[in-house]
C-alpha cells in the first residue's frame, strides 16, 4: 500500500477525532444552559433532554472508536498481508479485530453512560446467541482457526509438492483462511478444508529445494557390485532433471532371496517432474543393464534354470596357481615338484574396494599374492595413515609373517576389487620339513628384498633389525624345525 494513502487515511481520522472532541466540548459546556432551556417550555422536557444528550453521546464517542479502529486494522493487517501474501486471510482477520473493539467500546461507553443500568441480561442473551451461532458455524469457524494456524505457522508456499497419507499428491495452488487447493499429477483439483488438513501428517518437497528420490532395482549374485555401481551411477547423471549438484548414490539396499536388491538415491532440479524422471531412469538402467550383461533378479519363485558354468578341472587350476607362486622372488628355491604342493594349499580370496586384506598388529601366519586389481599399505603417521607403496599384479605381501609369525607392520587396503591368493603356514610347512635347507635360501632372499625396500624408503626396517641368524632361528622357532 502507497506511503500516501496511508497518510490521508490518518488524516482524515485525526480531523474526524477532532471534530468530534469540539462537538463533546461544546455539548458539555452548553449542556446545563440547554437543560434549562428545554426544562422551562415543559417538565418533561428535561429528561428527553438527558437521554437524547446521552445516546448523542455514545454515538459521538463510538464515531471516534470506529475511526481510531479502521486506522489501527488497516495499516496493521495490509502490513501483514504482504508479509504473507493471504489478503482473503488478512481482510478476515481485519473484521474480526474490527468487531471485538467495537463491541468492548461500545459496552465501555454505554455503562458510562447509564451506569445504574445491569448489562448481565444482555451478557446473558448475547451467551446464549453465540452458542446457537457457534454451533451451526462449527465447520466453518474450525476451518478458520485451522487457517490462522496454518497462516501462523506456513508448512508449504504455493508451488511446494506436498503428499497427505492416504488422500493426494500434487502440487499447492491456494492457500486461503477455508481450505488448501492442490493440483494432482493427474491434472485434478484436490480441495482439503483447513479443519481437516490439521489433522493430516503432510510431507512437504518446497519449491527450489533440492529434493532427493528413491529408485530400486536388483540384479543376479554372479555380477560384481563395483561394477554394477559405477555403470548404473554413470548413467543416471546423465538423465534429464538429474541435478548436477549432488552426485547420485547407488549402494546395496539388502541381500535378498533371489539377488542384491539395490537403491538409487538422487536429486531433482524440478520435483514436480518426479514421476516422469523416474520412470526415465528405470528405463536407462534396464538398458545400461543389458548392454552389460547384467541380469535382474527374478522376485518370484519361479524356477530359472541357468547353464552350468563351465568348471575348470583342478589340473588347470592348480598350474595356473603355480604360475603366480613361480613369480614370487621368495619361491624362487622351491622346486617344481614343491611349487605344485604349494598350489595344491593356496585359496583364492576377492575383497570390496576400501576393505582391508591384513591390518597392522594382527597375528600373522600367512602371506599373500595379487592376483588382478591394487592394494595400498599404509602405516600410520600422527592422525592419518601414510601410504607407503601400492602394490599390483603379482606382487606379494606377508612374507614375514608367513615365516615368522611377527605381527604386521602395516595395513593392506584394496584399492579396487581385488583378488589375492593366500599361502598359509600349514601349507607351506611340510615343504620345510622334507627340504630343512630351504630355509637359509629363503632367507638371504628376505634380507634382499629388505635392503631393496629400505633402498626405496618404503618401509624402515631399522628398529627391528634382525641378523640373518636370528631369522632363520625365528624361521625354525616357528615353523618347528629342528
């Protein structure tokens, strides 16, 4: 509202008030010169003469109650109304302000007046007419003081999506002192009178929020979580209405009867789109899906008959093991025979991206041989672990700990899926005890790779130094050889 229209509306109510003080001024001035007047034409004259002064007052004085009112209501309520944009909200509350001052002024002004007349009759009379009223405007005052509530409070704006349990969603239209009007995704006008949305749990996605989503899907046991992961996150950033802002989450929601159940978490730029995007995105996972070869789990019990794989006869197996254990420098003395027994004992392990294969400090008695994927060994370093080496294809690792028991000095985390072959001590002793002299031959290897590592400044071997005799003692000590 203009700053003028304002000011001439205070205006005109001064002047009014103003005019109507020099009116109550004169009339109490000249008052008993009047009465005299009227009193000499007739006796009765007189008290026309009081009760026409007295009513004459209570309209002056309710004149200048109605004018200081109007100017308070109106500046009060059109400040409210743009603050929140409900002017049917703001009128109301406007009147209703309007009618409690005039109805206290007037009984003010009118016990003044005529104190020696008792007003609890009509107390009595207005009580029992505003129960009859009260009742039949139950619903209708019910959604009022929901409204005003509902003003007070303002869960959603225009615009925001909301969804109330078991009666609609869409989008809000109207927010007004009777009821909510929502625009369904089905194009319908859904009316919810206030009375009975205060009594709903609504779930609010405001307008310009960054509104998240779920979307499931599974997929068979035999395909790599990481892989599914990284293909399924690649292409929902690229569907439209995906927002750039926060990067999609796809992670393993359960383990279920009939394969990894998994859940898509991403975000909207336009959350009154949500079904559309949704919809899109089923659609490129089935396709990235199939141009992958990776299956959906089948949800009922239906009977899927899969060929059998094709099983790698344990010859295969063991001389390709055998191949990796003959790339490990500290086998280089084992014989043909020996690397085969070794091959024979050695299991193949895959671990999770991030997940830890050895961890400093544990008891050792085994060793291991990457077979595909990166490994990193890290030592700690004051509030952070410090990686020391990454290690790859068949590189190996717990070579001390095979031979001597001691704990591990440090930390192994794949950095990718990974596939490590583990040599165990049970596995490795009965070749010790056929062949004692193994053990000096394994052991100036050891001390090699040590003078190589601490060449490199990968590991400080320095505080724990042994002298070849004390490992190859600690070699027997541990492996119980003579």
């Amino acid at each position: 509202m203009p700053f003028n229209e304002i000011y001439k509306r205070l205006v005109s109510a001064i002047g009014l008030v103003v005019l109507i003080a020099a009116i109550l001024t004169l009339l109490a001035y000249f008052e008993e010169s009047l009465r005299e007047l009227f009193a000499a034409g007739a006796p009765m004259a007189g008290n026309v003469f009081d009760t026409v002064l007295k009513i004459l007052r209570i309209v002056l004085g309710m004149a200048i109650v109605i004018a200081v009112v109007r100017v308070i209501a109106f500046s009060l309520m059109r400040a409210a109304a743009r603050r929140s944009n409900q002017t049917e909200v703001s009128s109301l509350l406007k009147t209703v302000f309007s009618i409690l001052a005039y109805i206290i002024a007037f009984f003010i002004i009118f016990q003044k007046q005529y104190p020696d007349v008792s007003l609890a009759p009509l107390f009595t009379g207005s009580t029992i007419i505003g129960i009859v009223v009260g009742l039949a405007l139950q619903d209708t005052l019910g959604n009022l003081f929901a409204g005003l509530a509902l003003q007070a409070d303002q869960p959603f704006q225009v615009g925001d999506v909301i969804l109330i349990s078991g009666r609609g969603e869409g989008v809000v239209e109207n927010v007004s002192w009777r009821g909510v009007k929502i625009r369904t995704f089905q194009n319908k006008l859904l009316v919810i009178s206030n009375s009975v949305l205060g009594k709903e749990t609504i779930e609010v996605a405001p307008k310009g929020n960054l509104n998240a989503k779920l979307v499931f899907f599974n997929t068979h046991y035999t395909h790599s979580p990481a892989r599914t992961i990284q293909i399924v996150r690649d292409a929902i950033r690229q569907v439209e209405n995906v927002s750039q802002k926060m990067r999609p989450v796809v992670r393993i929601r359960a383990l279920g009867d009939n394969g990894i159940d998994w859940e898509v978490k991403y975000w909207l730029d336009d959350y009154t789109l949500q079904h559309d995007t949704d919809a899109l995105i089923r659609q490129r996972i089935w396709y990235v899906l199939h141009r992958e070869n990776i299956a959906f789990a089948y949800p009922t019990r239906t009977i899927h008959i899969e060929p059998k794989p094709v099983e790698i006869a344990h010859e295969e197996l063991v001389n390709t093991i055998a191949d990796r254990l003959n790339s490990v420098s500290i086998f280089a003395p084992l014989s043909s025979e020996e690397i085969e027994r070794l091959a024979n004992v050695s299991t193949s392990r895959v671990y999770a991206p991030g997940e830890a294969i050895v961890r400093q400090g544990q008891v050792g008695g085994s060793m291991f041989v990457v077979i595909r994927g990166t490994v990193k060994v890290q030592i700690p370093e004051k509030s952070y672990q410090k990686t020391i080496n990454n290690l790859h294809e068949n590189d190996f690792f717990g070579e001390m700990s095979l031979l001597t028991g001691e704990p591990r000095s440090a930390n192994v985390i794949a950095v990718e899926e990974t596939e490590v072959l583990r040599i165990d001590k049970d596995g490795l002793k009965p070749i010790l005890e056929n062949n004692p002299p193994l053990v000096e031959s394994i052991c100036e290897l050891i001390e090699e790779r040590k003078e190589l590592l601490k060449s490199q400044a990968e590991i400080d071997y320095e505080e724990k130094a042994e002298t070849k005799h004390g490992v190859i003692g600690s070699i027997r000590k541990f492996f119980g050889l003579r």
